[in-house]
C-alpha cells in the first residue's frame, strides 16, 4: 500500500511539473518567453533572443561565430513580426469559435468557416517558421548542421526516456 501511494504521489507530481513546463515550452517555441517587446534585454540577458530560447541554445551548442549570429538574428527579426501577425489571427479565431459556441446557437456553416480560417491559420505558421528554420540552417556550416542533427535525435531519446518513466510511475 505504501508502494503505490509513493508511485501515485510520485506520478502526481511529475504530472503536475509537465503540466506547469509543457505551457511554458510551447510559449517560447513560438518565440514568446524573453523575446516578448524586448523583455530579455531589459533583463540585461546577454543575448536579444533571451537565455531561454531555443535559438539561443541552439547557437552557443553549435559555436556560431558572429557573422552567423548576426544572420540569424536578421532571419528571426524579419519572421517575427509575421509570425506575431498570425498567432494574433489565430487567436481572434479562436475567441470567435468561442462565442459562437457559447452563444447557444449552433451555427455549423460559421464553425466550419472559422475552422478553414483557424487550418490556414496554422498552415502561415508552419510554413513561416519552417522557412525561417531552412534560412537558418543555410547560414550554418555542414559540420554545424550535423551536430544539430546529433543533438535532436539525443533530444528525441531523452523525451522517449522520460515518457517511459512517466509511464512506469502511472502502473
């Protein structure tokens, strides 16, 4: 009994610290975080992209030199502002489904109208950032993108390995 009452705390609490990160992550992959209205420099952040950047991260793991780091902060300044375009879109979208949802008159032409709007929403995203991505990765050396490469499969080992103990604490 004990040992189930320390798995079910233990998995409860590892829920709960996913719950509070996953919000966070998410916020900075769309490059919310530090990079909000020049939030990391008036933290005094070294860096404009702000410590916790995937950018950021990104750039000090591969060593880029400051022509490249210059590059790169051209690419994301001349995509930010149209990714912030579409993410306020996005969010009028939704507002609307919304109050047309808790309106209580079920107009299913306006939902599917709105749902179309909210897919081309999401389709400017994935296409802006994946531009951005490709632009970045042009201004990388080879020997750079390999590395980036290396660091995304230990990436996707470390999430596995965290799901299957996530798992584990549940049974």
């Amino acid at each position: 009994m004990k040992k189930l009452t320390i798995t079910l705390l233990t998995g409860t609490l590892l829920a709960g610290g996913l719950g509070l990160t996953v919000p966070a992550l998410a916020e900075r992959s769309d490059m919310g975080g530090c990079w909000k209205q020049g939030h990391a420099m008036q933290h005094g952040h070294g860096h404009r992209f702000g410590d916790g950047s995937r950018i950021e991260r990104m750039m000090e793991h591969l060593d880029v030199n400051e022509d490249q780091r210059t590059q790169v902060e051209t690419i994301v300044d001349n995509t930010r502002p149209q990714l912030q375009a579409v993410r306020e879109k996005k969010q009028e979208t939704r507002k609307q489904i919304r109050e047309l949802v808790h309106s209580g008159n079920y107009d299913e032409v306006a939902i599917s109208a709105l749902a179309d709007e909210q897919a081309a929403n999401v389709k400017s995203k994935i296409m802006l950032r994946t531009r951005m991505m490709s632009e970045i990765l042009a201004v990388l050396t080879d020997e750079q993108r390999a590395q980036l490469e290396q660091f995304k499969r230990m990436r996707g080992k470390h999430r596995f390995f965290i799901e299957l103990l996530f798992m584990q604490t549940l049974f």
